[in-house]
C-alpha cells in the first residue's frame, strides 16, 4: 500500500513522486489542519501523533499515521524508519508542531515542571531535527519548518514555562537555520498567535500535577483569571484575533513551496501587532502593556 502510494502519478514517467513529509502533533489543532491542507494539495502526509488511539483515528481518516513522541527517543527512531521505508529512503520536510502547556506563576511552577515541558518542546524537537538532517544532506535537499509562537516573541503571565520553550526554540532555529545555509536544507519558523485548538484543555493535566495554585499567595489571581480561563466550558470564548489552524497551514505552504522562503513567518494580526512593539517599544513600557492585558 505505502509504495503504491509514493509511486503514484509516476508511472511512464508523467508525473514525479509526491512530496512528504512528517507532520508532529496531528492529534488536534493546527497539526491536524495542516496534515488535511497539505494532503489536499497533493503531498504525501505522515501525521504522527503522541497516543495510539490518536494515531488510529488518522489511519481511519486515510493517513500514514505513525506513533511519535518526543520524550520517547525510541518512538522517534521507529516513526523515522518506518517513513523512510514507506518512501524508498526520503523525506522532503519535516514539521516540528506537537507541544503542550504548563500554566502557572513562575514561583509556583517546581522546576521539574520546566524539565518536563522543555522535553516535550524543544529538546524531543532537536533530537528528531538531528536523525532527519542525515537523510536530506543525502537525497540534497530538504526543508524543516518549526511552529514557534507569539510567545516566542513577547511574554505572558502565566504562560512562564511554555514562553521558555518558544525562546528557546526561536534562538535553536535560527543558529541552525544559518547553520545550514551552506547546505540545501532550509530551515524556518512559524509564528503563530491565538489559533483554535485543543492546548488550553490539553494543559489542564499539567496545572493539575504541577501547581497547588490553593497554597499559593496568588491563590485571589488564579482564582479571578487562569483558573476561569482553563475550565470555561467548551474551551471559553475565542481570544482575540484568534483563527482557525487552516491560517497556520497557508504559511506552512508558504515556507514548504516557495523557492526562496522567509526565515519566517508571522500568523494572526496578534503576531504582527507584538512584533512590531516588540522592536519599537522601551521593554517597561511593553511590560506595562502586556501586564494591563492579562
């Protein structure tokens, strides 16, 4: 079946092999957008997801789904390998996407907290970057997209350790993107703001673990913001400027097609407003701002 399906459009020659790529954190959100948008636009989709039963609605949703998780260096390894098999040895991009939340004030967050959310979100990331690398410096090109966050680019009280991650992972992305530029791999970043998905309810398992927000002497602030925020029914109200994760997949397509892609790409009018303040305001009066907004 797999190599029917990566042979298909090229017998006699007509038509070249569809591209692919492998697609993190496909379970909801803007992975599941993008693994539906890239394979109406004909590319050959490896969804991977953390969980089995996930991986199984995908594979019933007709993708290639292999199960991947960033804290499991063996799951990283096999969903590889088995993408390899099924392409005759290629992969064109890669789509670093699957990562979670751990709200929370920074000092009520133990640290273990930080260990554990930086091995989901940047550390699972470079690891599966470095087996892929091999394979595109090989076949001579490749491409390899990583989904930053507006949070990558300004702060957000309560978002302390997953703000981390996104720093971290904008400074990892850009050594590396120059890195490899005398290779033929590209490496670029997206930028998302507030896009509709499953993170807020995804994080509430570990707030849960993590914060004992009743002991806390912010117990009046969680109690008046995070904690309306985290269980409001059916997600809560949408934020502001917030899109649907079909607007992440118009850049993707973007940074995957274009001859000359950006080093980056901003998404929802979010990013591009904290962006700009970003570089043209003093750091107190963005502080301020962002504080008031919280």
């Amino acid at each position: 079946m797999a190599q029917t399906e990566a042979q298909t459009g090229a017998q006699g020659g007509a038509k070249s092999p569809r591209k692919s790529i492998l697609i993190t954190g496909c379970s909801s959100g803007i992975g599941e957008a993008a693994a539906r948008g890239l394979r109406a636009r004909g590319w050959r989709v490896f969804a991977s997801c953390r969980r089995e039963e996930d991986c199984a609605r995908m594979r019933l949703m007709g993708f290639e789904s292999p199960r991947l998780d960033y804290t499991d260096e063996a799951s990283m390894e096999q969903a590889l390998a088995e993408v390899l098999a099924a392409t005759g040895g290629t992969l064109d991009a890669l789509y670093n996407n699957g990562a979670h939340a751990a709200p929370g004030a920074l000092e009520d967050l133990p640290t273990g907290a930080l260990r554990e959310i930086f091995e989901v979100n940047l550390f699972g990331w470079h690891t599966l970057t470095r087996m892929v690398i091999p394979v595109m410096r090989a076949q001579g090109h490749g491409r390899i997209i990583n989904c930053s966050s507006v949070l990558g680019i300004v702060p957000m009280p309560w978002r302390g350790a997953y703000v981390s991650t996104k720093h971290a992972l904008e400074g990892l992305t850009d050594v590396l993107r120059i890195e490899m530029s005398d290779t033929p791999i590209r490496v670029i970043l997206l930028e998302p703001g507030p896009i509709t998905s499953r993170i807020r309810a995804n994080s509430v398992p570990h707030f849960e673990k993590w914060v004992d927000w009743q002991a806390s002497p912010r117990r009046a602030q969680y109690e008046g913001s995070l904690l309306k925020r985290l269980y409001a029914p059916s997600g809560g109200k949408p934020d502001t400027f917030e899109l649907p994760g079909s607007a992440v997949t118009e850049k993707l397509i973007l940074a995957l097609e274009s001859d000359h892609p950006a080093p980056r790409y901003y998404v929802t009018t979010a990013t591009h407003i904290m962006g700009t303040l970003r570089r043209l305001l003093p750091t107190g009066l963005l502080d301020l701002l962002i504080a008031r907004a919280r």
